[in-house]
C-alpha cells in the first residue's frame, strides 16, 4: 500500500505541481483545467483516463464544457501519496 506524503517530501512534492492546491477539508489535491471548448476538455480526460488507469490510479473529477475540476487523493493510503503527485504530474503535462 502506498505511504502517505509527509514533511519534506509533502512540501517538495507540491512546490512541483504548478495549479494544484492542498484542499483544507481533507487530505488531497485539487486543479481546475480550463480549455479552450467541450472537444478540448473531453480530450484531456480521455488521455488522463488512459495515464490513470495505467497507473491504476483513478482520479476524482468533473467536467461541466470547457473546464475540469479535479481532485487526487489516495483513497487506501488516506490522503495524498507518490501516487497523487505522479497523475497530478502527467495531468499537468497533458494540459500543456
């Protein structure tokens, strides 16, 4: 199972993941994509789905036309692991 990030590597992996924020009511990370129309924004979350489930990690999130709300969470480890940081990374990326 994976290790929940904490201290040092809690800080240092969020300082690299530009967009994303620490969520106050629980232990996870929340981003907002906003793309240029409906087409762009399925097209994130068809190539995220395929990173995701490569990972076998699955992310929360919804989609309402142009814009993705998303939030990672390691739902095994209770909050925010290596896991998260890894999809939150290619998500990042793929938003590019």
């Amino acid at each position: 199972m994976p290790e929940k990030l904490t201290g040092e590597a809690r800080r240092s992996a969020l300082a690299a993941l530009p967009g994303w924020i620490e969520m106050t009511d629980r232990d996870a990370i929340f981003r907002t994509f906003v793309f240029r129309d409906f087409s762009e924004a399925f097209g994130f979350m068809t190539r995220a789905a395929l990173v995701a489930e490569k990972l076998d990690h699955h992310p929360e999130w919804m989609n309402v036309y142009k814009t993705v709300d998303v939030t990672l969470s390691t739902h095994d480890a209770g909050g925010l692991t290596e896991k998260d940081v890894t999809l939150a990374k290619a998500m990042n990326k793929l938003a590019d």
